[in-house]
C-alpha cells in the first residue's frame, strides 16, 4: 500500500534536472474514472434518446470541471477547520481532499442549467451519467485505499488492514467495503436502464442506495463522528436518501393524478 504509482527520476539533461515526477494512485484513478466516463455516458445517453454529441462536445468538459470544483469546495466546507491557519490552502495546488456531496450538490445545480439551454430533460440527463458516477466512486475508493484514508474503526477480523502510520492495529478497509457495494449497484444500474418508470429513477435509486452503503458504512468510523455523533459523510447521506424519497414519492403521485386512457 503506498499512494505513489510511478515514480521517474530525478532526471538530468545537461544543467537542468527535472522531477522526480510523480504519479499518484488517487490522481490516476480520477483520470481514468474521467476517460471512461465521457463514453459511458454517451452511450447511456443514446439510449435515453440523448445525442452523443451533445454530451460528449458540450457537456463532458465544463461538467467534469464542475464537478471537481464542487468537490473541492464540498471538502473545503466540511473540513473548515484544516484551512483556518492556512485559507489560500483551500485553492493552493495539489488541492489535497475533496468530497462527492460537494460535486453532487454543484453537479446538479451546472445540470439544471446545461439542459434548460438544450432543451433536454435534466433528470433524463442524470440517468445517463449514474453509471459513470458509481464507476468514479469505485476508482476513487481505490486511489482512498493506496493513500490509507477513509478507514475504520480497529477490527480483529481477518481482513483487517493495517494503514501505514495509523495506530490502533488492523483496520476495517472501509473504502474496498464500499468499492464492493457500489459495483453491485452499478450491476443494478446497468440491468435496469432498459426499464426506467419515469427520467431521475436511475439516478435517485443509486443515489439513495450509495447514500445508505455510505452511512452503514462509516457506523464503523467512531473517531470522525461530529457533535451531532454523526459523520460528516453521514450527513450528507440523509440528505440525499431524503430527497431521493421525496422525488420517487412526488413522481408516484404525479403519476397517479395523470388521467389514463379511455
């Protein structure tokens, strides 16, 4: 476990010496989520009766900027306390932390706006890219592994992982927990895109259920909890299992009052 890659050099050319340069296991991970993204997203989009056009020139640039500034942000808010001797740190590179309630947050509002100036329906445009979302979360979770964050509490269990630096033994590896629970909600996903009842079921469904694995899952994370005893990933997580029920009961009933044939 070691969140370095590759690593080249230090290099000399004549007088000038460059690197060591390095590359990262999260920051690998984020660029590949990005390049399988773009694709999966196009060819879901098809599917929903999206031209892949229209995501792959005019969506997939701003989006994925978007989104990695509404992480960033999200992180920066949630952690507020690691910026108070330092706050330019917030937008200093390498821009260490980021937090996907941030990106969903942001993501949604840039969506809102990106399909009103298209013309196509937004919660069918969040259909399309859930997929590529569960799909980044489980790259991410791994490059959350190679640099030891985001573990457990202290387990005897078998698998039990001990972080480098981490004191307290052997580990929950929270992050191959939920790598594991979300690659069967990608299955999930993936199965019952051909069958949608209405545009937004695909994505508040893996919303909901990532939602819930995430606060399962950091039940098992008893020295990050807030005042509030709650992580602040957990937080997050109610809101959005919150407002995935609201839309999934407001849809019901939409479509309950919506006159039938004959």
């Amino acid at each position: 476990m070691h969140p370095v890659l590759v690593k080249l050099g230090p290099l000399t050319l004549g007088a000038l010496k460059i690197g060591p340069l390095l590359l990262r296991w999260y920051g690998a991970m984020m660029a590949l989520a990005i390049m399988l993204a773009v694709p999966l997203s196009a060819r879901m989009g098809e599917q929903f009766g999206i031209p892949r056009t229209l995501i792959v020139d005019s969506l997939a640039f701003p989006f994925m900027a978007t989104l990695l500034a509404g992480a960033r942000a999200g992180y920066v808010v949630s952690h507020v306390q690691e910026f108070a001797g330092d706050p330019l740190a917030a937008v200093r590179p390498p821009f260490a932390g980021l937090a996907s309630h941030g990106a969903i947050a942001v993501g949604l509002a840039f969506l809102a706006v990106w399909s009103r100036r298209h013309r196509v329906p937004l919660w069918r445009v969040a259909d399309a890219i859930t997929p590529s979302i569960l799909v980044a979360i489980i790259l991410v979770r791994w490059g959350n592994f190679m640099n030891g964050e985001l573990y457990g509490d202290p387990t005897g269990l078998p698998w039990g992982t001990v972080f480098p630096g981490v004191p307290g033994g052997p580990r929950h590896p929270l992050q191959l927990y939920e790598m594991a629970g979300t690659a069967i909600i990608l299955a999930w996903a993936l199965a019952a895109a051909g069958r949608r009842p209405f545009d937004g079921f695909l994505f508040w469904s893996a919303m909901v259920a990532s939602s819930t694995l995430r606060f399962l899952l950091d039940l098992l994370r008893g020295e990050d909890r807030t005042a509030l005893f709650l992580t602040w990933g957990q937080m997050a997580a109610l809101v959005l299992i919150v407002s995935g029920a609201w839309f999934a009961r407001s849809r019901g009933r939409a479509a309950q009052a919506r006159p039938g044939p004959g």
